[in-house]
C-alpha cells in the first residue's frame, strides 16, 4: 500500500490499483473519496490514511465504514462541511 502526494492529486493504492484519492478544489478543499465533507491538506492525508488502515482490515467494520461515509451514514456527527453531492436527507 502507498499513498502518493502531488501538488493537487492524492492517491492511495494496493497492489497497483487506486482504491481512494483526494483532489484539490478550489478555495484550497480536499475532496477524498468515501468521505462526505472537504479537508484541508493535513486532514485529506489523514483520511487516506484512515482508508488504508481500513482496508488493511484493521477493524472487524473495515468494510462498512467506507461504505457508510459514501452514503453519509457514518453516525460520528454532523460534519464540519457538507460536500455538495449530499443532500441534507441524507444526514
């Protein structure tokens, strides 16, 4: 597993495949894949850390989190910022 840092891509792979990125928006944000909200720079690395951690299977939900943060069930609170492919039904 790695994670490659561009100036404006993210990406974590396994064995070769892209299973999560981050891509910088405008105004500085971080959209990551699975996640429903925007981070700055630190946090889009963490939260790819997160999803390798999980992938890795080092919980016994490690599939259903990023499952859950796709659909915006997560249930760890309302989020700082809302990504715009939400819908407030969603939460």
């Amino acid at each position: 597993m790695a994670i490659k840092i561009d100036d404006d891509l993210m990406t974590l792979e396994v064995g070769g495949v892209v299973i999560s990125e981050a891509r910088r928006r405008p105004g500085g944000w971080w959209e990551v894949t699975y996640w429903p909200r925007f981070f700055d720079r630190d946090q889009a690395i963490t939260a790819l850390t997160v999803t390798e951690l999980l992938q890795a299977g080092s919980s016994e939900r490690a599939g259903a989190l990023p499952v859950a943060l796709a659909a915006g069930r997560a249930g760890y609170g309302e989020p700082r910022m809302r990504s715009p492919w939400c819908s407030a039904k969603s939460w």
